[in-house]
C-alpha cells in the first residue's frame, strides 16, 4: 500500500536534479506573483466605490465575486502559457501537468462555495463547513492526481474495528459525516430559501 506513495515520491524526488524541474518551479513562481498582483491591483478602492451609491454596492460585489476565481484562474492562464513554451523547447513537464488541473478545480471549488455562501445567511459556521468542504474536495483531486487515492482510501478502510460482526471503518466514518454535512447544508439551504 504504501510502497506505491514511496514509489510516486522516489521519482518525484529524481526529477529535483533535472533543470527542467525548476524551469516548471519558475513558472510556478511567477503565475503566483502575477496572480497577487492582479488581486492586489482589484482590490483597490475607485472613486465609485467610494461615493456609496448602488452601483458602487453592485460593483464592489462583482469585484469580490471575480477575485474569488481571479488567483487561481490567472495562475492558470501563465502555467498554460509556460507548459506550452516549455513543450516548445521539447521538455517534460510533469509538474505542470498537475498544476493544470489542481488550478481548475480549485477555480470551480471557489465557484461552488461562492454560489453556496450566497444561498445560506452568513454565520460562522456556515464559513467552516465552507472551509471543510473546500478543503476535502482539493485534497480529493490532489490526491487522485498524483495517483495516490486508492491507496490513500484503503489505507482509511484498513483502521476499522468489527463491533458485532459490522465493518467500522475510518473510511465509513468519514463519508458518514460527509453525508451528514450535504444533508445539512440542503435543508439549511431550503430553510434559508424559504425565509426570503
């Protein structure tokens, strides 16, 4: 189970000697940069901002919207452009190719858990389930990925205990609270819906 996690880091590990490693670490580098200073050039206040009016209400709402997709989408236009320079100069870029997807699905993560906030009454709790989902849906792809999921699940279905003869599992768990947590956010939501 996990010689295949060893195995998967051993050749990750090969790849730190090779120059074409840090070209991709490079322009990892630089989309991020990019990325934080377009956040930082958006999230100046205009002159309409400041006047109060409801078009700057509109705007400044729309302005949040876009910068909860921004990051991860301009990362993801540099990282397209720098994977194809890169193939241009015939080298492999294996990191890239996992960056590629972790970044859009990272941009459709924020969407999701955007288009949630707007559905339910802001609380704190509401903002911690956010942060929990977001977080396991990413890890989620992440780890599928690098190739590590299935034996990162067995792993989770091998802690169990047999009360009476039943399977408990960490795994069983884990998707029993998932469960919980999708039903609640549905009724929260309908309830929240009901109340406008």
């Amino acid at each position: 189970m996990m010689e295949s996690i060893q195995q998967s880091l051993s050749a990750w590990m090969t790849r730190l000697g090779h120059p074409e490693f840090w070209w991709q670490v490079g322009i990892l580098a630089l989309a991020v940069a990019v990325a934080m200073m377009l956040r930082s050039i958006m999230l100046r206040p205009s002159h309409a901002q400041q006047e109060g009016t409801s078009f700057s209400r509109l705007r400044k709402m729309s302005r949040k919207s876009l910068d909860r997709i921004q990051f991860p989408l301009s990362m993801l236009l540099i990282t397209l452009i720098g994977e194809s320079i890169l193939q241009q100069f015939g080298m492999a870029v294996p990191l890239l190719a996992i960056a590629t997807p972790l970044l859009l699905s990272l941009a459709g993560i924020r969407i999701a858990v955007y288009m949630l906030r707007k559905g339910f009454a802001p609380s704190p709790l509401i903002k911690a389930w956010e942060n929990l989902i977001a977080t396991a849906a990413w890890s989620l792809v992440a780890l599928h990925l690098l190739g590590w999921l299935p034996t990162v699940l067995a792993g989770l279905d091998a802690v169990a205990f047999n009360p009476g003869g039943t399977h408990v599992s960490l795994l069983l768990v884990l998707k029993l609270m998932l469960t919980i947590a999708g039903c609640w956010l549905l009724v929260a939501g309908a309830l929240a819906g009901q109340c406008h």
